[in-house]
C-alpha cells in the first residue's frame, strides 16, 4: 500500500515537471477572488484646490468581477452620467490601470491604490483633479 502511495506522488510530480507547468504563472490567491471588486463611494474631489465633493449627490466607481468598470455620477443640480471600459488590478494590489475608449482611440490610464482607497490624480489644464474612492 505504502509503495503504491509512493508512485502515485512520484507519477504527479513527474507530470507536473514534464508538462511545462510553472508555478509562477498560476494565479494568487486574490486574483482569483478579487477582493477588491465591489461598488467604491467618492469621498473627496478636488479641481485646483477647490473641494467640488458637496456639488455630487453620488459620485462611484464600481468594479466587477469580469474586469470591467463603470464610473457613475450625478450632481445635484441634475446631471448625471457614467463612463465605463476595463480595469487590471496588478499583483501587488498597490495600482490599478482603467482602459476606455473614446472613439477609435483606447486610453490607459494607472492609478495609486493605498489602504483600500484608489486614488485618481489627474491634470486638466494647469488644474490638478484629485479623487479618492473607498469602499463603504
């Protein structure tokens, strides 16, 4: 019985050396279960310095478990909108990178992600535009 056992584990580890597998191209733990996919709340916008969190009735950013994302918002004046395309979540779990397109044109764009919070940081004109999205 013993002997048998012994080949049986001898058989799949030969397999495994023979078939070309590397365990360093296997998924982790959280890329399988993606902790960080779910519905992310804005809790601070900033333009230039200026805090615009108070002109959002809502403002999230939701990811799901497919790669895809969607930006959502709706001000409280009345407009409202999303945005959407794909995101890829490095190794890591310290940046994340969304893809959309805008025409024939896709753009990529990586972002910080600290304690749980993506942190979007981008320029418009000479303006800085500063956003934190955390998961409630």
């Amino acid at each position: 019985m013993r002997k048998l056992l012994l080949t049986g584990v001898s058989l799949v580890l030969c397999l495994f050396l023979l078939c070309g597998c590397n365990v360093s191209r296997m998924s982790t733990l959280p890329e399988l279960s993606k902790p960080y996919a779910g519905l992310y709340e804005c809790e601070k916008v900033t333009l230039g310095g200026e805090d615009f969190t108070d002109r959002f009735e809502y403002l999230r950013l939701e990811l799901s478990y497919g790669g895809e994302f969607r930006l959502s918002y709706r001000g409280k004046e009345g407009g409202e909108g999303q945005y959407g395309g794909m995101y890829r979540m490095n190794a890591e779990g310290d940046a994340i990178t969304f893809t959309g397109k805008t025409g024939l044109r896709s753009v990529s764009r990586t972002f910080p992600v600290k304690n749980g919070a993506i942190l979007v940081e981008l320029t418009f004109g000479r303006k800085l535009f500063y956003a934190e999205f955390k998961m409630p």
